[in-house]
C-alpha cells in the first residue's frame, strides 16, 4: 500500500494552524510553526490560494481561512455560482442544439434544477428552475450518480421508482449503466423519466475534477435519438462541449 502524501499532510496541517488563534498568519510564522522551508510553504499556500481554501490580506500579506472551506460538508460550490459561471454557455448549447438545457446538482435524493434555459422556439414551455427530477431515470441524474459514490449506493439501497416501462428500476442494471456514464463521459436517456423525452447530459467539474453538477438537453427523443433511441452524437459533442466550458471557468484541468 503507498504511504501517505506529504504535500496534502502539509497542506492540512497549514489549515490546521490557520484555525486556531487569529487565524492571520504570514508566510514565515507558517513555515517556522510547523517547521518547514519558507518556499514550500509559501508553494503549498499558494496553491491552497488557487482553489479559495486560503485567502491573503492585501494590507499585511498574510493568510486566514479561505470562504471555499465553508463549503465543504454542506456543498462544494454554491449554485448561485454555479450558475453565474454556467449561464453562457448554457445559452450557448441551446442555440447550437436547438433544444431546452438544464442544470442540476443533487438534493435529498434527487437533482435539482438550479438553472434552465427554453428551447429556442416559438411554443409554449414551463420553466423547470426548482424542480426535482429522479436521479436514476435521467439524464442528469445518472451523471451525479456516476461520479458520486455515496449518492449512488444509496440510491441503490431504495426501491427505484418506475416511471414508464424503459425506467431502470434494477440495481444491477443501474450499477451497469453508471459504470458506462464514467467510461463514456456522458449519459443519455431515452423515455426513461417520461414517454417521448429523451436527454443528454455531461458532468461540470470544479478544482482537481470534483464534480459539482450536470448540463444537458432534453427534448422529444425523435430529434435527439436515432431509430434505435441512441443519442445523435452530434448532441452529445455538443453536450460535452459546454459542459467542459463550464468546468474549465469552475477551474478544473482540462
């Protein structure tokens, strides 16, 4: 088995520090305390400081905690933020699709719609912000399933409720498709959630690749399925597309 990691040791000892006392300390008092080179701590601080877990005083160049730690335990990201980074290019992939993009983030057992934008046409739609929609029988559901494991096993642990006669409703075959959402980069649906609607949906990734939420299409599985009910990989690229623009503005790696 490797050993453990010195460089996230370090890194946690450092927030450690930062959470006692004042919670303002320079670079030298860092490195003295915990008995390190000033380089390395002022590069552990620095990189700390790259995802907001540090902040630094533009007065006194010191550090304190930073307000992306208040995240952690409740959620990652917060969805105003999500959303505000994700805004654009969600409008984006409608214009090029031609269909309704929503955004989700998983809540109490379910995705929640934290953004959606209409379909760019001329009929009558509802707006979907707000809403619950099963993790297991769409689209964007399946995304937050695949890359979270605990969201996933208790998912697996409840009765998967059947919504038409294509839901997914076995664990086994649940546990399959997840593994090939994680293989692919991206999942589908295909009158899964609801008879005639089909969706595509790809995972937004924040700092070090967490993912934070899903973007995707839906529409009438007509135009986003072939005769078969697979997903026309013209949709999926552009799925992925976005979804990897939003990532990248969240600060994940390419």
């Amino acid at each position: 088995m490797p050993g453990p990691v010195q460089a996230i040791e370090r890194a946690a000892a450092i927030l450690r520090l930062l959470a006692r006392g004042s919670g303002r300390l320079g670079v030298g008092e860092i490195a003295a305390s915990l008995d390190l080179a000033k380089g390395t701590a002022h590069g552990i601080l620095r990189t700390l400081h790259g995802v907001g877990f540090v902040e630094q005083e533009a007065a006194t160049g010191k550090y304190q905690l930073g307000a992306a730690l208040l995240h952690l335990g409740t959620s990652y990201l917060d969805v105003n933020e999500l959303r505000s980074r994700a805004i654009n290019w969600a409008d984006a992939l409608a214009a090029r699709s031609g269909e309704a993009v929503r955004i989700g983030t998983p809540l109490e057992g379910n995705v929640l719609v934290v953004h959606h934008v209409f379909r760019p046409d001329d009929t009558l739609q509802t707006l979907d912000v707000g809403a619950l929609l099963p993790l297991h029988a769409t689209a964007l559901g399946k995304v937050l399933l695949a890359y979270d494991a605990d969201l996933a096993a208790t998912a697996q642990r409840s009765e998967l409720a059947s919504l038409t006669r294509r839901t997914v409703v076995n664990t086994t075959a649940l546990t399959r498709a997840l593994a090939q959402v994680r293989e692919q980069g991206w999942a589908a649906e295909a009158e899964e959630f609801m008879p005639g609607e089909a969706g595509i949906a790809a995972p937004i990734r924040s700092y070090g690749g967490l993912v934070v939420g899903a973007i995707g299409i839906t529409g009438a599985v007509e135009r986003l399925c072939d005769g078969r009910l697979r997903p026309r990989s013209e949709l999926v690229t552009h799925v992925r597309n976005a979804a990897r623009a939003v990532s990248r503005d969240l600060g994940a790696g390419r």
